[in-house]
C-alpha cells in the first residue's frame, strides 16, 4: 500500500519536469536562443572547466561565490532579525510603533535597494578592508562584496522580524502566567516558553526570507564591479549569445534553492509536531 502510494507520488510528481522537458526539445530544434538539452547538460556535467569565449569564472566557482554571498547575508538576517522580532513581539510599544514601518519597508523590492548600498558601501570587501589595494589578489573574499550583501540582508530580514514578532506576540497568556507563578527567570521564560512556542512561525520566516535572498543575489551580481556568481555569469551569457550558459545557470539556482527549501521545510515540520497534539 505505501510502494503504491510512493509510486504515485513520484509520478505525479515527474508530469510537471517531463512536460517541460519534452517543451524545451521542441523549442530548440533550429532556434539559435534556445540551446539543446545536451548542450547544457555538457556545461553541467564540466563544472570545473572554463566557459568558452565567456568573459566569466566557471560554473562550479559562481555557484560558490553566490551560496557564500548569501549565505553571509541570511545569516546576518536571521540573527538581527529574530533578536529585533523577539523585542517587538514582547514590548507592545514596540510593536506599535515599528511594526507598520516594517512592513512598508518589507513591500519596497529589495532590488530597489541597489543603489542606495552601491552609494554607502562603494565596491569595498572585506579583502579591500584588509589587504587594501592588493584586493584583488584575494578573489573569492573580494567577490563577497558589502553592496551585495546588505542587499541580501535587506530582502531576508523583514520577512524574519515580522514572522518572529508575530509568533513571539502569540505565545499563551495562560502559559507565561504560569511560569511567573512558579517562580521562572525572563531568561527561561524566553528559552523555555517564548522561543519554543514563537519556533513555527521564526522558522516560516527563515523560509520566507531564505527564497528572497536567492532570488535577491541573482539580480544583485549584476551590479558594477561584479566578475562572479551565478547571476553575473548568467547576464554575461545572455550578452555572448551563449545561452547554453544562461540555461545551466538557471538549473543550478534552482536545484540550490530547491535544497534551501526542503532544508526549512524538514526543520518546520520537526519543531511544529507539538502544535496538532495541543490543539
């Protein structure tokens, strides 16, 4: 009965990808735009190899300077994030009176943001803040541009801080009550019984927040001064024609943010198993 189930998922599950695949083999007999299947399935199979007459790194490289770029700025998101969704949650003035702000500013595109962090950050690094005009000689840590990852903040934070402060403000009454009661510290009714009940909802917004920020670092690698990541290679692709490189770029980003997901979304359904059986 489950083999059966299984099978079934996996088919229904594969009716989506198949059509797709049958569209882009159609597509691309005698189109000069839309490269064959085996043309980018070369590119992804040599990830490692230097792109032909691509003024741009390999693919395995720019899929590395993307993941860390975003990797730094979610971070920074989810720890500001949280620690600013906990106080607003808890302080009902603070919720008044940043909450409507924040979410004005969650609705402005992240990507209008560019220039305003081109303007504050220029094209500095950290390898430009430590090694000074010998940057360039330290290229991944010189790609992780400040401009690039304030960008990525700005996108994940809100959703964060907003999911975090809503789940914060939901804890029970009855539940806070009762470890006052029974004599508890605030450092253990936040550890204890804030954060546990507020779990769900952080972790929705790390999901949340975790797919702008992917999708915020294509359009961010674009910016001047940018010679890495999946998003520059992509633009570059598109510029020479070669779009057999755009296609794998664009499956790479997918497959990442696909694992992204799935990371989230396991970690949600472990910490949300309680909240049926309360009910």
């Amino acid at each position: 009965m489950k083999s059966n189930r299984l099978i079934r998922k996996i088919l229904l599950g594969a009716i989506v990808p198949v059509v797709i695949l049958l569209v882009w083999h159609f597509a691309s007999i005698g189109s000069v735009v839309v490269p064959s299947i085996s043309s980018v399935v070369e590119v992804l199979a040599h990830p490692f190899s230097e792109p032909e007459g691509l003024d741009s790194t390999p693919l395995a490289f720019g899929a590395a300077v993307s993941i860390l770029r975003v990797l730094c700025g979610f971070i920074l998101a989810a720890l500001s994030g949280v620690l600013i969704g906990l106080f607003i949650g808890r302080c009902k003035l603070a919720m008044e009176t940043l909450s409507p702000v924040m979410s004005a500013a969650m609705a402005v595109s992240p990507i209008a943001w560019i220039p305003v962090t081109i303007i504050v950050f220029g094209l500095s690094s950290p390898a430009t803040a430590i090694y000074g005009d010998r940057a360039w000689e330290h290229g991944l840590l010189d790609q992780l541009r400040f401009a690039i990852v304030a960008v990525i903040w700005m996108g994940a934070f809100f959703p964060i801080a907003l999911n975090t402060a809503a789940g914060a403000a939901g804890v029970r009454a009855g539940h806070l009550e009762t470890a006052k009661v029974l004599g508890a510290t605030r450092r253990q009714i936040l550890t204890k019984i804030v954060l546990p009940s507020a779990a769900p909802a952080i972790l929705t917004g790390l999901r949340i927040g975790a797919g702008i920020a992917w999708r915020v670092i294509i359009a961010a690698e674009i910016f001047p001064g940018t010679r890495g990541g999946l998003g520059y290679m992509i633009a570059t692709a598109h510029e020479t024609a070669s779009y057999e490189y755009a296609f794998a770029g664009i499956i790479v980003i997918a497959a990442i943010g696909l694992s992204l997901d799935g990371l989230l979304r396991m970690a949600l359904v472990r910490v949300s198993r309680w909240q049926p059986r309360e009910r």
